[in-house]
C-alpha cells in the first residue's frame, strides 16, 4: 500500500532550480508563491546567467540560494543541479507557477515505477486559442512521453546523473533530456496543472509560434543542429 503523502514529503526532498536571465519582473512574485515550499524543507535555487537588471539581487534578498553560471537555460540548470541538495530536482522556468502542494505531489508521482514526470501546463493570457495550444501540449506529451520545460519537468537524482544531465544545447535540451529519460522508465503525466505565460504566443501570433515550433521541432527529429534552430528561433 501506498505510504501517505505526509511520510512520502518527510522522506523525499525537493531541490527546485529556476535558470533567469533578466526576470527582474517575475522573480518577487514567483518566489513568495514558492515560500511555502521552502518552509516546509523544499530547497530553492536561483541560477543567474549575467541578468543585467538585478534578477540575482532579488533572489538573494528572498533568503534562496543564488549561484551564477554562464548563460544558457541547459548550462544554468546543470549548474543549478551540481548544486542541489535534494532527492529530486524539479526545473522551474520564472514565468511559470507550481501548484501549492507541488512538492507532496512530486514526491507521490515518484514514489511509484516512475524515476521523472511533468505537470500539465495552463496558458495565461488573453488569446482565446491559448487554452486550446495547453491542451495540444498536454495531449501531446501524454502519447510520446516527451516533456517540455514549460511543464516543470522533475526527476530523482539517480536518474538525473544516469542520463548524464541536460545536453548543452541552445534549443531542444529538454526534449533531449524526455528522450534520454525515456530510456529508464514512462513519465509521470500528472492531470494537476502548472501556469505558464504565454507572452511567448501573444507576441509573436499564436498560430505563428504553433507552426515554428513544429517546425524546430521536425528538423530537430530530422538531425538539423540545435545552434541552427537556435537562430531560426531568435
């Protein structure tokens, strides 16, 4: 029989790593949201990659631990990892938000056959497609088994070092890091939702954005270079 969510929490502890660079706007906010955790033995790390506008002050002035590293969501959550303490990670972008109980739910969703798992995402914003563009996403990783950082992607330590970390690529590490982690057990497609912003849609189109991404994403499967798909992004 399962062992209750409250000994599971005591046993499992929960490193959160958020990678920013220039996120001056949202870490106050994401980091109260995140007090709670911390209070009851979550660890919170924040990995500066050169912010210029005091990303790294404000965390340091919330009390979390700040470690910079070189630029580069991949670079900054390897860095992010070497540092933590916990049994599991969880990578965290700075415009998303975790449910409340984020840490009791990742320590059930691991405590089963599965080494790493991901939330469903909910768009904020003020499109009308974006509900539609969350539910392709979650539906679309429920059948391949492939996360995307947007999903706050966790994972127990053992697991993280037998896959050999995050490649160091510019684009695509995390749909590297799903096909890697594939390999040792099924994700975890937790139903709980995390929210995302989603003025990476609002300002370059909806529609525009859904069609790069499937795009990158094709010629990534088709063996075109992350840097090459890094500039087609930018």
């Amino acid at each position: 029989m399962p062992a209750p969510l409250s000994r599971l929490h005591r046993t499992m502890k929960l490193s959160i790593v958020i990678p920013v660079l220039n996120e001056a706007g949202n870490l106050p906010g994401l980091l109260a949201r995140l007090a709670p955790l911390r209070a009851r033995g979550t660890e919170i790390i924040v990995v500066d990659g050169g912010s210029s506008d005091g990303s790294a002050g404000i965390a340091e002035r919330a009390g979390v631990v700040v470690i910079r590293s070189p630029a580069g969501r991949a670079l900054q959550m390897n860095a992010g990892a070497a540092r933590a303490t916990g049994d599991a990670l969880l990578f965290l972008h700075a415009d998303t938000t975790l449910p409340p109980s984020a840490d009791r739910i990742v320590a059930a969703a691991l405590h089963g056959s599965c080494a790493w798992g991901r939330f469903d995402v909910h768009i904020d914003g003020r499109s009308p497609m974006l509900p539609l563009v969350a539910a392709m996403m979650n539906l679309r990783s429920r059948l391949t088994g492939i996360a995307t950082g947007d999903q706050a992607i966790f994972v127990t330590r053992a697991a993280f070092e037998t896959v050999g970390s995050f490649a160091p690529l510019p684009l695509m590490e995390d749909i590297e890091f799903s096909r890697r982690l594939k390999a040792l057990s099924p994700p975890a497609c937790l139903r709980q939702r995390v929210h995302t912003s989603g003025r990476r849609w609002e300002t370059r189109g909806v529609w525009r954005t859904i069609l790069l991404m499937w795009r990158l994403r094709w010629a990534w499967w088709r063996g075109v270079p992350a840097e090459q798909l890094a500039e087609r992004y930018r």
